[in-house]
C-alpha cells in the first residue's frame, strides 16, 4: 500500500448494522487520490442509475486525502459524496477543522455508509476498532449539544462530525458539521445522513500517517509555511478573514443585494469586514495544521441577541443574511449564523432561500395565508434568524423554505423560477456574473451546480487574486465574455479538483505552485509524480464527476444556463449598471469551454475520445451506450 494512506476503509450497512473492513483498491489511488476524487469512484461504480437521494440505495462516503493530518498546510479536509437531494446530481462537499485528521488517526482513510438504521445510531471508532451505537437519545439535539454529549463519552480527543434538526428533518440543504462550527454545506448530505438514521461520527485515534520520505516531505511543508508568512493572503485573511471582499466585490458593481435586483448595497459599512472587526471579533480561528486564522471566533456583545457567541459570519453568510434580504444588522447576521450552524444548515443555500422568499411576497406570489402568518418582508432582521429556526424544523412556512428556490419555484410558478437564483438546485455565491462575465461560465459548468469554489474564477476577477496552481489565471476586462479566457476556467476546475482530492485548502492554491504540492505527493507517497499527471488526475476526476451528473440528471449544454434575471435584467446602477450576461456570450464561451475540455459541443458531455485519453473506459457506456 502506497505510503500517506492508511490503507483501509470502513464500509457500514446500517439496515443490517454490520461493519467490515475492507483495503483500499491500490490500482485507483493514483488515478483518483483520495477525497472527492475517490469517493466520486465508488458512487459512480456502486450505484444503480435513477436512484432517490433519500433512499437508503443511496451511499454516503466519507473520504480523507493522501495530505490529509499532514503537516502540509492546511491538509486538514475530507470530503462527503452521496446522490444530492437538492440537485440530483452528484453532491460533494468537504470541511476543514480537525475531523478529517481524526478519522485517519483512528486507522481509516474513509466510510462507506449504506443502507439506513431503523432507529437512530451514531459510528464510534477508536483506535482502529469501530462500532455502531444507539443514538435515540440525542436525535432531536443540536450539533453543540451533540457534540458535547459524544466527547464527554468518547473522550477529550474525540472529533465529532454529526447533523443537527435539519438533516434530522430531511431539509434539502442541511450540512454535515464538525469541530461545532465547520460545515461540510453544501448540496444537502446532512439530509442523506439524516435519511439514514445515522446522527454522528465519532473518531479518536493514534494511528501514525507514514509518508515515503518523511525529512524531504517536511522541507517541503516548511517551504509551504515559508511561502504563507509572506504572503498577503495570510495577513488579509487573519486580519479580516474571508468577508474582506466583501468592499471589492461591492465596488465593482457585483454584491447581490435585495435578491440580486441589484449589485451595489450602499450600507456596506455596516456589513464588511471592518464592521465585523469591531462589532462582534473575539480572535481569528484556524484548521488543522493551518498558518492562516481565517476563521472568525465572534461574540455578540449588544442588543437582542447579547451573549451568544460561536464562529462566523464569512463573507457568503454575511452577504445572504444581510444585503441580499435587504438586512444591515450584523448581530442578526451573525445570530443566524450561529444557529445554522448549531441547527446544520448551508448559510448560502438558507440564506439565498429566505431571500427569494422575501420576493415572493413582495410580488404576492406568496401571502400570510401561504407564510402560516407570517408577512416576509424584506429588511426584517429578527424574521430572518426566526426563519432559520422554522426551517431546520420544517415549521409553518418553513416546510415549504426547507425545499429550496428550485423546488420552490416549480410549485409557487407565476414566473418566480425568473428570480430563484441557483443553477441546477444549487443556490448561487454571493457574487454576480453580471459584473464579472466569466463568473457565469463557472457557474453553469461546476460540477454539483451554482457554485464557486469548483474553480473559483472570482478570486481573479473581483478580488484581484491570482492563482499560482496554474500558469495563467489572468482575467483582462471581468465586463467582456472573451471565449478565449475560458481555459482559465478549466484549468481552475482541474487543479483545485485536485486540492479536494488531496484533502487540502483551496486558498492554498493562490500562493503555492502545482510544482510545490507535487513535491509533497512525491514525499508523501513515493510515487515519482509529475505537473502534468497532477493536472491530468485532476481532469480525469473532473470527467468522471460530470459523467456520474450526466448520467444521473440528465446534465447537457441545454442545462448549463444561469437564471433569467441574471441574463434579462440589467442591473440598475454601479460600475456594471446595463450589464447583464447576454445568452449569445454564454454560448460562445461554453463552445469555448467545452472546446478546451473535448466534450461534444451539442450536449456538453466528454466525448468517447476524452473518455478513453482519460482511461475512463467503462463511463462509455454510460453516456454514449456500446
């Protein structure tokens, strides 16, 4: 077995409550690494095509990387991959903090969860043995009281990753968290685990990470550290964390506000950065083995919500909280924050959904007889951390809210599928493509949907960050949709693919080389590794992770298309006012884009040739039959 892996997973049938062990397959780690790379494998191989999300025919993986409890900076993620019941296509997310580490430190690179319990239970593994545990008596508990109870019985060096009410209530959005405060958010996995009974994990361990050569990889993470000291990245990020974009996206024109009706939020003093310094910062909070404090420890020190404290708000939640529902009140903001966390929620998805509610009733598309009372205006800060509440418990209105703007939309009609901003299920990041062209393109080619990290194209485009993961992530004008610069994407797509695959920040990816991090999975695992294999694993998991979407949801050119208003309302004012992201654009960037990537330019899939480059044979089928 390749050394940075512990060789082994655990597979749990929960219907049966049977665990086994079983050795990793040696011959797909080089080809797809670890995290959602691998996990992507055993979804696409194990499961039958069509099935429900919240049917027990759908897995839940839990999968580390080869970086992952490593010193290398950063290396602290794992990933989660099920079936998503918000998008039904492939959902893929992954967290920081310490879980991840953990579970390697108790003997395993990832779990398999199959099948559903008939009654509440929680995984407990320490020390390399693992068993199922009745967990009736905290179902219906929040994650700090989930958390709290499960270390007080495992022990102090326990890890936690467990769901709240939401995922208990099968909200289409719940999160997957850890550490109380890290989220595993996005595409709604805290509902599949909730599908299955299944309230925790519990990992606690002293298994040693062996590396191939271990001197050559700690010169290596050293070089790493050494390179984030001087870095700009680390001093913005521990001295405002990531809500310091919130003025740069805000002074160019693309800071959605009053559910993306507009890009400019002229309060934004109340909401940035700065404001969050000096209202609610207690210190900076850090992952595993991370030099950057990214992370917000806050307390709310005034008014109705005195006293209460946790982590956050960054700059998604800040903005789908605050501006996007018309909201400057930033211990609002960060009250709802908390109990998204506390309730396992996706703050961009819960957020987005409050706003979008907020315009249906603004248009009368929803009234108090629909909204169990309730009049959803937009600018009520106390309604907003209320309707956090009402939706992980599916109360009143709240029910229909723990849907999503896609399934909201499709009952509500009356033209509001024009205004519920996500791409295939999947809410939008709080950055408008309107302003920044090229940010529409990735949005309609991520792979789980509306999202931004799959490439992060805003880091060079409103943020001015360029990535070093690549040779060329130069934007030249965000305002012209030039097909050319598309390949940026695509390279983004692939190596930041790679980074979740390895069990690493994607933040790294702005100030470390794909020379660098070779060099540590060289150390690390002995294999003699190469740039351009990094970026061809990359590619082929990209592939492989659109295959399983196409197969699944039926994804094609036709759906790789961003929200009407988006594309028909012009926005009203700021540097990008009259901009809108006009269809024929979108399509010449997507022949572009999909040019770079060899996929069939009709239906926007991999080709057979790309497949097979790609050593990916056996997806032929899938897509292109025999």
């Amino acid at each position: 077995m390749n050394k940075a892996y512990m060789g082994k997973i655990l597979r749990v049938d929960l219907e049966k409550g049977e665990i086994t062990e079983e050795a990793l397959r040696e011959e797909w780690l080089r080809k797809y690494i670890g995290g959602s790379g691998l996990a992507a494998k055993y979804l696409f191989d194990e499961t039958l095509t069509g099935i429900e999300p919240l049917s027990d025919e759908n897995p839940l993986i839990f999968m580390t990387g080869p970086l992952t409890g490593t010193a290398s900076a950063s290396a602290s993620r794992y990933a989660v991959v099920a079936k998503s019941p918000l998008t039904g296509i492939c959902g893929q997310a992954s967290s920081g903090g310490s879980f991840g580490p953990m579970l390697k430190r108790s003997g395993f690179d990832g779990i398999i969860f199959e099948k559903a319990s008939t009654h509440p239970v929680y995984l407990k593994i320490v020390d390399e043995k693992a068993e199922l545990c009745d967990a009736s008596s905290i179902w219906g508990k929040t994650i700090s009281e989930t958390e709290e109870l499960l270390i007080r019985e495992a022990g102090e060096r326990a890890v936690v990753s467990s769901i709240g009410p939401a995922g208990e209530n099968l909200v289409r959005y719940a999160a997957i968290m850890n550490n109380k405060h890290r989220a595993a958010g996005r595409c709604g996995l805290g509902a599949v685990m909730g599908s299955k009974r299944l309230k925790a994990v519990v990992c606690s361990g002293k298994a040693q990470i062996k590396l191939e050569d271990e001197q050559a990889f700690r010169k290596a993470a050293q070089r790493q550290n050494d390179l984030l000291d001087e870095s700009m990245l680390k001093v913005a990020f521990e001295a405002f964390g990531t809500n310091m974009v919130s003025d740069m996206v805000n002074v160019r024109g693309g800071y959605p506000t009053h559910n993306w009706q507009e890009g400019v939020y002229e309060l934004i003093d109340e909401v940035n950065a700065q404001a969050v310094t000096e209202k609610v910062l207690v210190d900076g909070v850090r992952c595993f083995a991370c030099p950057v404090a990214c992370g917000r420890g806050t307390e709310i020190r005034d008014g109705k919500y005195q006293g209460h404290s946790g982590e956050g708000p960054e700059y998604e939640t800040t903005n789908v909280f605050g501006p996007l529902s018309e909201n400057s009140d930033l211990n609002a903001i960060t009250m709802a924050n908390y109990l998204c966390n506390d309730y396992g929620l996706d703050t961009i998805s819960t957020g987005s959904t409050i706003a979008f509610a907020m315009e249906c009733y603004e248009k009368g598309i929803l009234d108090r007889n629909s909204t169990s009372g309730i009049e959803l205006n937009f600018g009520e800060a106390d309604l907003i951390v209320d309707l956090v509440k009402k939706i992980a418990l599916r109360e009143g209105v709240g029910d229909l809210l723990a849907e999503g703007t896609r399934l909201m939309a499709q009952k509500l009609g009356h033209g509001s599928e024009h205004f519920a901003m996500n791409v295939k299920g999947l809410e939008l990041p709080a950055y408008d493509p309107r302003a920044a062209k090229i940010c529409g393109l990735a949005y309609v080619t991520a792979n789980r949907g509306g999202d931004h990290i799959t490439g992060y194209i805003e880091g060079p485009t409103f943020v001015d960050a360029p990535f070093l993961l690549i040779d060329n992530s130069f934007i030249a004008d965000p305002f012209v949709a030039n097909p050319e610069e598309t390949k940026v994407v695509v390279d983004l797509e692939n190596a930041l693919t790679m980074l979740d695959a390895l069990g690493g920040c994607k933040f790294m990816g702005m100030v470390i080389t794909a020379d660098e991090i070779v060099e540590l999975v060289k150390s690390a695992t002995g294999w003699d590794y190469s740039v351009e294999e990094f970026r061809k694993t990359g590619e082929r998991i990209y592939n492989l992770i659109r295959s399983y979407c196409v197969r699944e949801g039926g994804i094609n050119r036709n759906l790789d298309i961003l929200p009407k208003r988006l594309m028909e309302d012009p926005l009203p004012s700021g540097p990008a006012e009259g901009m809108v992201v006009e269809m024929d654009s979108l399509e010449s960037m997507k022949d572009a884009y999909y040019g770079f990537r060899g996929w069939d330019l009709e239906n926007g899939w991999p080709t057979r040739e790309k497949l097979e480059e790609l050593e990916l044979d056996e997806l032929i089928p899938s897509l292109w039959g025999n």
